[in-house]
C-alpha cells in the first residue's frame, strides 16, 4: 500500500543561513558605501559630484566584477574614483571575508566556525572543511597572479604612457582582468568605452589578459585541487567537470567566431590572419564573464550575438571571480539529458554518480538565470523601444556579471539601469544564495514523503 511516510523533524542549522544572509547583505553594504565614496567631488576628474545613479551602477558593476559602465572609467574618474573602483573589484572578486581573514592570519586569531561559514558561502562552496587553509591559498595565488599579470602588462603600458601610469595600468588591468571584472583605463575622450580595441594586435597584452581571465574563472577549489593532486585521473569530480567543460567552451567559443566573424569588415574581415585568430581567441576568453573587447560588439553577425549570449550566460566556474550559471551547471544539465536520451534513471562521469540534488540545482539556476535575464531584456527593451537583441545582450551580460555591452548601457534610462544594477547583484551573490537567505529561515528534512508518481515529458 502507498502510503505517506513521516520522515520526522530535526533542528534547523541557522548558521548556514545566517552566513548566506551575511554574504547578501555584506555584498549590498560594500555597494551602498562604494556609491557614497564616488559620489564625492574627488571622485571625479572634474572636481563636481557624480550622479547618484551613475556612481550606484559603477559601484555595483565594480563590486559584482562585471564591468558595464555608464560613464568611461579612464576620462570621468580621479585617481581617488579608480582606486576606489580597484578595490571594490578585488573585494568583489574575492569575497569580503576573504580579505577581512587576512587581519585573522597576521594576527593568529582563531577564525570562529561562524566566520568560516560565511567565507565558505561567500566563495560558493559547500562545506566548511579546509577553509582556512583554502582561503590562505586565495590569497597568495591571488597575489601571485595578480602581480605577475601587472609587471607583465606593465612592461607594454610604461614605455607609451610613463613609469607611473604604465605601473598603475599594470595593476589595474591586471586586478580587473584576474577577477573578470572588465573595467579598464585606456578610453579617451573621444572614445571613453574603446576597451582593448586599441591592443587587439598584441599579442603580449592579449595572451596575459587571457591568462589572468582563464586562471580566475577556474574557481579556488580546482586551485587547490590541482596543485594538491597534480594527476588528472586522481583529480575530484567538481575539478574534471571544469577543466573539461572550459575547454570545450573556450575551443566551441574560438571557432564559432572565426566562423561566423572571418568576413565581417566590421570585426575581423579586415585583420592579417593572425591577428584573426589572436581576437577571436580573446572573444571566446573574454565571453566567459571578462568583460573586455578587443572587437566592436555592436557589429558582431547575428548568429555570433546568439554564441555570445549563451557563453555569457554559461560563464566561469562554481567558486571563481566569474558569473554566470557557471560551467559545472552546464555540464550537469548537457549530461542529464544525454543520460534522459540513453534511459537510464542516474546521470554519471568518470565513474561517479551526479546526486540529484546537484541536478536540481542545475535546473534551478538554468531557468531563474535565463527567466530573469528574458524579463529584463523584454523590460529594457519595452521602456527604450530598442531592439530586443542589443537589450537581450545588456541584460544576459549584467546578470552573468560579464561587462560587454553593444553600446546600449551608456544610453539607457534610469529605469533600465536600476533593472541592470538589480540584475548583477543578483548575479554575483547567486539566485540560490539569495533565495536561502531570505526565503528560508532554517533547513528541515521533509516531515512527509509522498508516493511515488509518473508524468509523461515530451
């Protein structure tokens, strides 16, 4: 007989949610504050306060390391604006209790269980376990990375601009490009939004800026994984699935726009042939939530905008400094339905079975991601009476926390930027993250389970 099992009832665990709570509102507060600190006079080169609303959408494209600007970084900001910008990147990139722990490591202070909580739910991960020693880790490969990204670029930028603004190039390009950020200091103020434009045929600029891109949306675990494993057949399930998955993208990414791109005079028609192949491997790169170009977006093919778009949304690693649905979600979800295909009731890799909950998750963030970027795009699209694949391309680039844009962001109406603004928040703090925080108050096992029922798909 089938009947309702009664499965009983346990403790919540509030801490859990307690941290993802922290994480959401920590994320707001750094927001608010960065706003507040570039709407100053200093902020701006010209000495006057900044908009209220252009200061909200720079602090929050900065903080959730997207790189969607309204105003040009290089030509609108002081050097006070721009470090302000730098260090809300690499907050944002990080997580802010990442680097408040570095206060913990000098000092040797214990860090309390409900500190490691929140730093494990601020770099998305799962447990609790090793995260002291994970986050150490962070911060030193951070600073590895990040400083042999800034001498490399430092060593192009200082003989065309001088010894310290070369150095603070360097830097700056080498932050924002290492948490996928995208911002970047080369606009004039004839072009404030050039991007790369200008560097697409140097091929030191683009292989470091690809490097710092790739390393970032990798995630700290594989990190750590890697360099604890150093095999790939001992590697975890989570670590193949990414290195994998990014290959595939980043190959799938190159070729489609050599394809689709190589006759485009707007793009990359009018190139040397290996100029051809060195832009189009910086597009595929920069797709995966970057942020910079090196070819107009606004005169990509059609088929290419759809290519970029799915990248967008696809995005970096679970655990990184990139957005997105994130690579592990795509290949759960492409895995279940090669599994649905084949009849069989588990889904698997390397040997290992997926849990359902992961696949659950997958699904979630597949249709809350692409729902919710839909709606704003229909949103933009409806207030600016512009054309729904520019709006489409804003609203998947500010919700992946990507930062490329057509040309539309600098454009757009209040309502539309807040629509953006609220887009990546929710993408960098995560729509599973948020909704636990403030839809649930504790976890429970179900206190009942139904009879099992069969429904006919397709």
């Amino acid at each position: 007989m089938n009947r309702v099992r009664y499965l009983g009832r346990r403790k919540g665990r509030r801490p859990a949610m307690h941290a993802a709570m922290v994480v959401a509102l920590g994320f707001l507060i750094i927001i608010l504050t960065g706003a507040v600190l570039l709407t100053l006079p200093i902020s701006a080169r010209s000495g006057e306060p900044t908009d209220f609303l252009d200061a909200l959408f720079t602090a929050t494209s900065a903080t959730c390391v997207t790189g969607l600007v309204t105003v040009g970084t290089a030509t609108h900001w002081s050097g006070f604006g721009q470090a302000v910008i730098l260090l809300l990147i690499q907050i944002g990139g990080l997580g802010f209790m990442s680097l408040a722990s570095i206060a913990s490591f000098l000092t040797r202070r214990t860090i309390t269980l409900r500190e490691r909580m929140v730093m494990s739910a601020g770099l998305n991960l799962t447990e609790n376990a090793g995260i002291v020693r994970l986050t150490r880790r962070v911060l030193l490969g951070t600073l590895a990375f990040e400083g042999a990204g800034a001498v490399l670029l430092a060593t192009r930028f200082v003989p065309r601009v001088g010894l310290w603004q070369g150095i603070k190039m360097g830097v700056f390009h080498s932050v924002s490009a290492f948490c996928n950020a995208g911002f970047d200091l080369i606009g004039t103020p004839d072009n404030p939004f050039a991007s790369l434009t200008g560097y697409a045929d140097d091929v030191l600029v683009n292989l470091t800026i690809m490097a710092l891109i790739v390393i970032g949306g990798l995630g700290f675990f594989v990190w750590g994984d890697i360099w604890d494993k150093r095999r790939f057949r001992r590697l975890r399930l989570h670590t193949k699935l990414v290195l994998i998955t990014t290959a595939l993208l980043l190959c799938a990414g190159f070729v489609l726009t050599l394809l689709f791109e190589w006759g485009n005079p707007q793009t990359l028609g009018e190139m040397p042939v290996q100029d051809k192949l060195l832009a189009a491997a910086f597009q595929s790169v920069t797709l995966r939530t970057a942020g910079f170009n090196t070819i107009d977006q606004a005169a990509l093919t059609g088929p290419s905008q759809a290519v970029a778009c799915l990248l967008m949304m696809i995005g970096g690693s679970p655990g990184s400094t990139a957005g997105g649905i994130k690579t592990v979600t795509a290949a759960v979800l492409v895995l279940s339905a090669i599994s649905a295909l084949r009849g069989r009731t588990t889904v698997s890799a390397f040997g290992r079975t997926i849990i359902s909950r992961s696949i659950m998750n997958a699904v979630a963030m597949m249709i809350v991601g692409g729902t919710l970027s839909l709606t704003g795009a229909c949103v933009i699209s409806y207030v600016e009476s512009a054309s729904f694949g520019a709006c489409l391309f804003e609203a998947v680039s500010a919700f992946a926390t990507v930062g490329l844009s057509m040309g539309l962001t600098p454009t757009l109406s209040a309502v539309s930027r807040l629509i953006l603004i609220l887009l990546m928040y929710l993408g960098r703090v995560g729509v599973l993250t948020l909704g636990v925080a403030v839809l649930m108050r504790h976890r429970e096992p179900p206190k009942m389970q139904y009879p099992d029922g069969d429904v006919m798909v397709g």
